[in-house]
C-alpha cells in the first residue's frame, strides 16, 4: 500500500479559502484533514473537534515539551499548532490528509516534511480582495486595513508554494484542488510498485 500524502493549505483572510475547503471535503469525503489544537476562545458556531481542538495554554505547553506538535505559532497572542500523531497515522494508512495552516505554519511544515504539497488559495485581483473584505460592511475601516495588510503580507508569500489556485469561480477552484491530488497520487514515486509489479511478471 502506498502511503498517502500530505496537502499544506494555505490562503490569506478574503480568498475564500474556508468555504473552498468546505466544498473539497463534500466532494472528497475520503480526505482526512488536520484538526488544529489551538488556545483561544471558541467562537459562535464553532464546534469542538470539527477543525479545531480548544485546549488549554497548559496543555498545548505540555505539547510543545513532548514533542507532539509537527509545527506551532503564536497569533495573537494565542497558540496554534498541528498535532504530529494524526498526520503521521493518516499518511501511514494511506490517506491523503489536508492541514490548513498559515504561511509560517506552512513554511516550518516544509521544513519537517519537504515531499508535502502545498497550495496557495489566491484572490483573483487586489480590486476582488478588497470588495470581499470590505463587503461584510461589519468591520470599521481600521480592522479592513489591518485585514488587507496580512493578506498583502501572505501574498507576497505565495511564491513558497508548489500550487497557486485561484479562487474566481468556487466550482472550478475545488475542482483545480482535486486534480492537484489527483496528479500527485500518479507521479513516479507513488506509481513504483505497480511498476516493479508488471516489470516482474515480464
Ligand atoms: P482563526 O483564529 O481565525 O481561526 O485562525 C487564525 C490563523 O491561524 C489563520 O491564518 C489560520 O490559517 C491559522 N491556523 C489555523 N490552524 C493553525 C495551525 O495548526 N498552525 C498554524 N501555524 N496556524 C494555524
């Protein structure tokens, strides 16, 4: 069995990226992803264990100290981190597994597993980023330019990446991630076996 791959997601405030995903895992229920254990307070209509997993500043310390995280990073004060375990086991059984991180996230995951695949969710214009940032019309004008700020500042990053999909139309954004995966799972490395295995019987 051919063990599964690792996809790195990543994707600035305003791409659209959090409904993207959504969209993939209806389409690729077989897709494993990344449940993130992070510190700070749940939101309104988060649920526990669904993308994230609220822990205590104490328990993610004690995380850190044993090793159990393949990366972390303080954002705003709180820390966010992607457990080692899951990762591992998903891959190990053969499961293509997502892990929706930022672009520090991503950059240290590079670090640890340089075979990830990692993919940029990219707004289609800066004309397109600003109206989906500013068209809740619930943020004041400081917390839109802080917004518009990091995303500008993830851009920049997005040459790090193995993949930019731009997210226009939604439909056709999953559809370019799921052939990023697609393709992935037929490269050489992935294909060996069934190689050496009509090789032999010849
Ligand atoms: P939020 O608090 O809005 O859910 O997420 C804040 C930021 O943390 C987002 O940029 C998100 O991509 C990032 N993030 C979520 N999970 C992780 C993680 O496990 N590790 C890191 N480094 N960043 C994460």
């Amino acid at each position: 069995m051919n063990k599964g791959s690792v996809f790195i997601i990543s994707g600035p405030s305003g791409s659209g990226k959090d409904t993207l995903l959504v969209r993939l895992f209806e389409k690729c229920p077989e897709l494993k992803f990344s449940i993130s254990s992070i510190t700070r307070d749940m939101r309104v209509g988060e649920v526990e264990g669904e993308k994230y997993n609220f822990i205590s500043r104490e328990k993610f310390e004690k995380m850190i100290e044993e090793d159990m995280l393949l990366e972390y990073n303080c954002y705003v004060g709180n820390y966010y981190g992607t457990p080692k375990e899951p990762v591992i086991r998903a891959t190990e059984e053969g499961f293509d597994i997502v892990i929706e991180v930022d672009v520090n996230g991503a950059a240290n995951i590079r670090k640890k597993l340089p075979e990830a695949i990692s993919i940029f969710i990219m707004p289609p214009s800066f004309e397109e980023l600003e109206r989906r940032l500013t068209g809740r019309g619930t943020d004041s004008k400081e917390v839109i330019a802080k917004r518009m700020e990091s995303s500008l500042g993830e851009i920049k990053r997005a040459a790090e990446y193995d993949y930019i999909v731009v997210n226009d139309d939604i439909s056709t954004a999953v559809d370019d991630i799921i052939s990023i995966i697609n393709a992935s799972g037929l490269t050489l490395k992935k294909q060996s076996q069934i190689l050496k295995e009509v090789l032999e019987k010849c």
